[in-house]
C-alpha cells in the first residue's frame, strides 16, 4: 500500500469492455512529508475519489482485489481515501486541513 494524491483524471473513449464504467486518476505517490516519491501512476478509483486528495493505492495483483476491479485488467487500484493519519501518537494528517503536519 501506498499513499498517493490524485492529480488529475484519465479519459479513455476506447478501453477494454472489463473497464468500461470505471473512472481512471492520475496519482503521484508521496511520502509522510508530502514530497512526491516515484513516477505518477494511473489507477482505477474505487472509492469516488477527487483531485487533490490523499489515498491509499494498492498494486500488483492486490490492485484487482477490490469489488470493482475484480477480474479486471488492472495493476493499480485506489481503494481508500485518507481521513487521519497518526505517528508515534501524533497526528500527522487530518483530511479537514489537508496536509501533513
């Protein structure tokens, strides 16, 4: 698992009939920091999420897991959008203020 931001939204007007009613985003993963980490990735959501926001992505053949993307040909899924994240008993994240502390 990964934390991700959304960064914007994947059009297909052509994709295979498995994937077809599934919104695609763009997702740059990033550390606890906030700071990207790796290359932006394309990930079917799962669970309505929005530019901006912070998610968990899963890949591999976890990323076809999930009731939307079972049997499908995916690679990466974003299953989870981030409410709080907690440290060492500090909070580190809170989804209201949308960054990391």
């Amino acid at each position: 698992m990964l934390f991700a931001r959304v960064t914007g939204n994947v059009v297909c007007t052509r994709k295979d009939d498995k994937l077809v009613g599934t919104k695609l985003l763009m997702v740059q993963p990033v550390g606890l920091d906030d700071k990207p980490r790796g290359n932006t990735l394309v990930g079917v959501d799962s669970v309505g999420a929005g530019i901006g926001e912070l998610v968990l992505l899963v890949q591999g053949s976890s990323a076809r897991q999930t009731s939307k993307t079972e049997n499908t040909p995916v690679d990466c899924t974003v299953f989870a959008i981030v409410d709080t994240i907690e440290k060492d008993g500090k909070v580190v994240f809170k989804k209201s203020s949308d960054k990391m502390e």
